[in-house]
C-alpha cells in the first residue's frame, strides 16, 4: 500500500466517522488535515524522483 493510498483511506475514515462521533470532531479535522499533507508531501516526493528507463536486451 502505498503512503497516499494509505493517506486517502484514513481521511475517509475521518470523515465517516465525523458525525457518529461527534465529541472528537476536533481531533478527527486534526487528523484529516494531516493525512491530507502527508498524501500531498509523498505526492511532490514521488514526482521529483528520476525515473531511470529500462534497458533493452538484444536478442
């Protein structure tokens, strides 16, 4: 799994469980909004690796 995989499910958890548990709304909206910039820093840290291309092997 990767770590924004990770990130959107756990923001989706945080959001489901807004109104049923609403006595932690504030520390669910904490932890949404850190889950959501952790997923955009994993975000910006995949994009700017190199990605090396393969090399052919002659037949």
């Amino acid at each position: 799994m990767t770590m924004r995989l990770f990130c959107v499910l756990a923001m989706g958890i945080c959001a489901a469980l807004w109104y049923p548990a609403f006595h932690y709304q504030g520390t669910l909206q904490v932890l949404g909004i850190s889950f959501l910039a952790m997923a955009v820093i994993a975000t910006f840290i995949e994009d700017s690796e190199q990605r090396v291309p393969a090399k052919k092997i002659a037949p």
